[in-house]
C-alpha cells in the first residue's frame, strides 16, 4: 500500500514490468507505519491517497493548500468503546 505521509508514487494499474515500491507498511489491520514510523489510521493513509489520486495537487503547495501535519493530531477516543 502507497503511503500517503511519504509520498508515495500510485500506480495507474497493476504492471509486470514496473513492481512499485512502498516506502511503508500496514502494521495491523487498522494501523499504518510511514518510512519516518509515524503510525496513523490504515484507513485514513488510504483515504487520502484516494484523494491524491482524484486531485492530484490537493495537499500541495502549488494547489494553494498545505500538506497535513501528523506530528500534531489529537486522538479522540470512542466513548461508546469499552477500553478494559
């Protein structure tokens, strides 16, 4: 899987002549660790790869917008979840 944090190409499609490299790797099923080991959401490190790949220039500078800072996340923790 392509990481977000890192910038990762996307292939447009599967190749046989190109393998892509991913500089990270899905951890477990809901955790995601960059190339730097900055661990975030799978879903979200999916999610905005969707968004990359729609619009292409979304978190650049050039689109006018700023890339996101993971460094600085606040976790908000379901209450509805029992955390025994």
């Amino acid at each position: 899987m392509a990481s977000f944090i890192d910038g990762d190409e996307m292939p447009d499609k599967p190749s046989d002549k190109i393998e892509p490299h991913f500089s990270g790797q899905r951890v477990n099923q809901n955790t995601y660790c960059s190339a730097a080991g900055i661990r975030i959401n799978a879903d979200l490190n999916a999610s905005a790869n969707i968004a990359r790949k729609a619009l292409p220039d979304i978190f650049s500078e050039e689109g006018g917008h700023l890339a996101p800072d993971f460094e600085n996340i606040t976790i908000i923790n379901d209450p509805f979840i029992d955390t025994l």
